[in-house]
C-alpha cells in the first residue's frame, strides 16, 4: 500500500468513527437515559446499525442506486427497515419479559394468592414509527456519504484524467517547439558557413548555450523568467550574426524579472517567425521587440515588417498555433493575445498574468 493509499484509509477511517460516535450519542442517548436502559438491547441495536448502514453502502448504493435503478433500491431499503425494526422490537419486548416475574402477589388478610399475570400489550404504534425513523436516518446517512463519496471519487478521476491528457498535449508541443527552432537556428548557421563567416565559431558557441538550456531547463512546468529572456536575447544575438544590416533590429526589455516564473519556450516562436519574414533578400532585418514586467503582468510586443510574401502553407503557421494552443492549456483565463496583419506589417500584443498559471500540470 503507497503512502497516499494509506492517507485514504486513515481519512476514510476518521470519518466513519466520527460518524459513529455521532450516531451514538443521538441515538443511543435517550436509550441510556430511559430507567429501563439494557446494555444487551442497546448493544442488538446498534449492531443492527452497524449491518444495515453497511449493507446499504457497499453494496445497495453502489448496485442499485448508482446504475439508476432507484425504486429497486427503494423497495429493498423498505423491506430492510420494515425487517431490522420487528427484530428490534421483538428483542426489546423479549428483554422486558425477563425482566417482569411471571405472576402477582395479591394479599387478602393472611391468604396469599399467586394470580398470573397479563401478557404484556403488543407494541404502540409510535414505537414503530420511532424505531423506524431510527433506522431510516442510518440509511440517509450511509446513502448520502456513499453518493457523495463516489462522486468525489469520480471528479477526481476525470480531474486525473485531463490533467494528463493536457500534460501529454503539452509535453507533444513542447517537442514540436525544439526541432523547430533547431531547423531555425541551423539555417542561420548554414547561411553562415557558406559565406565562409569568421562569424560560425560564435554561432555554434551561442547554438551550444540555448541548446544547454533547452535540455536542462525546459522540463520543468515553468522556469525563471530571468532565463526566458536571456534564453530570447541569445537567439536574438545569434539571428544577427547572419544579417548583414541589423540597424533595424531594436529589443528593449524593462522591469524587474527576479522571481517571476513562466511556461518555459512560451514566446520564441513569435521572435522566429519575426526575424523568418521580417528579413528580405538582401538581410536586412525589421524588428521590434519589447517585454514589459510590471509585478506580475508581462506585455509583449514584436513587430515585424513582411519582407518574405511567399509563405510555406504547411509549416508557416506552426509555431503561431502551437503558443495559441499552449496559452489555451495554461493560461486559459489571464492571457490576452492579438495578432495583426496592417500595412505590411505584422505585429503581437500578448498581455500575460503570471501568477496564473494553471498549477495543475
């Protein structure tokens, strides 16, 4: 048994002795207090508790109840109380037999006369009724934990079950999300080598930096911020290491990033995507970038113009639907983001809360 097993037992075993002790004392507490109190009675009594409150909620409500058939479970529960309260009363009225002598002593001067005595009354009515509400309030009770109980029991299953689901989805964008920037970076590596660039050696040393952090990083729900940005800014040092005008190219970062966490790789596609069709044939480049950090806002803003009309249908749009995709599964309700395509140009406002993060995945 693992150690959250053994949690449930303990949690499950508090609260049916809880409940019991409850039990107890409202039902078996005007017992006690009645002059003709039994311990044998009260002990029959509860244990016929103890049977029908366990019958009840391991097997009617879980065969009957739950799969729908409700007056099946209904017309068996009446039978049980109908049941358990005549073998109560017939115990109850047995034990006062014992209890009374058999005959009456009446004297008449010096003649004792020995008269037997009355079979005692069958039952009143409202010791029925009494004994009966007794029981139906152990079976509302069994009933009403053991529904709650399964319900609790399945939402935290399908809750299981999407948390993985998303996990997985997640983990397959996550995925999507290296190579892709890997194909990105090497292009710039290979426009490099091919002009022969003294530049290639930096090029490599700042692929082996980001490919460092990728591996070892990015496993984890989330990272610092303060290693997102630095991670973006060395992409963005290695992009200008292979265009020949980088004048255009302006990046400004502002607010304090220290113990601010974020989906790790959450905005690089935007950059690739800007400095892809932000560069003409000639390498020259137009981009802007600028990250705001205000407590646990971030804006982020990239603007681009199109150089490149003639985009790949298949994979142009990749990395844009996967952050769509991401930011959905994550940030669901405190994200913001809009795309525009104006005046030949393209530009992304995403405005994201960090502390919101969805803490399940």
């Amino acid at each position: 048994m693992n150690k959250q097993s053994r949690s449930l037992v303990n949690k499950d075993f508090i609260l049916h002795g809880t409940l019991w002790v409850i039990i107890s004392l409202l039902l078996g507490l005007p017992n006690y207090l009645n002059q003709h109190f039994s311990l044998g009675i009260f002990i029959a009594e509860w244990i016929t508790y103890v049977v029908l409150f366990y019958f009840n909620y391991l097997f009617l409500v879980p065969k009957f109840l739950l799969k729908g058939k409700y007056l099946f479970h209904f017309i068996l529960l009446l039978g049980l109380i109908v049941f358990f309260t005549e073998v109560r009363i017939h115990f109850f009225l047995d034990d006062l037999k014992l209890m009374r002598p058999p005959h009456s002593v009446i004297v008449e001067g010096k003649k004792i006369l020995l008269q037997p005595m009355k079979q005692p009354p069958g039952p009143p009515f409202f010791l029925n009724v009494a004994m009966s509400f007794s029981y139906i309030f152990i079976v509302l009770i069994s009933t009403i934990i053991k529904v709650l109980y399964e319900y609790n029991h399945n939402f935290q299953n399908r809750l299981l079950a999407e948390t993985e689901r998303k996990s997985a989805e997640l983990n397959y964008l996550r995925k999507q999300t290296n190579p892709h920037f890997l194909f990105n970076s090497l292009n710039s590596i290979y426009s490099l080598a091919i002009k022969k660039s003294d530049q290639v050696g930096d090029a490599i040393v700042t692929l082996s930096e980001l490919m460092r952090y990728m591996l070892y990083e990015t496993d984890q729900r989330v990272v610092p911020l303060e290693k997102e940005i630095n991670y973006i800014v060395n992409y963005i040092e290695l992009q200008k290491l292979r265009i020949h005008d980088i004048e255009n190219i302006r990046v400004n970062i502002y607010g304090d990033l220290k113990e601010k966490m974020i989906e790790p790789l959450l905005l690089i596609s935007f950059i690739e995507n800007a400095f892809k069709y932000g560069t003409d044939y000639k390498g020259k480049t137009d981009v802007r970038l600028k990250i705001t950090v205000q407590e646990s806002l971030l804006e982020f803003y990239i603007e681009n113009k199109i150089s490149r009309h003639t985009e790949d249908p298949v994979h142009s749009g990749i990395g844009v639907q996967n952050i769509k995709s991401r930011l959905e599964l994550l940030y669901p309700k405190s994200h913001e983001l809009t795309i525009i395509h104006v005046d030949g140009k393209y530009q992304v406002h995403l405005k994201l809360n960090l502390e919101e993060n969805n803490p399940s995945y």
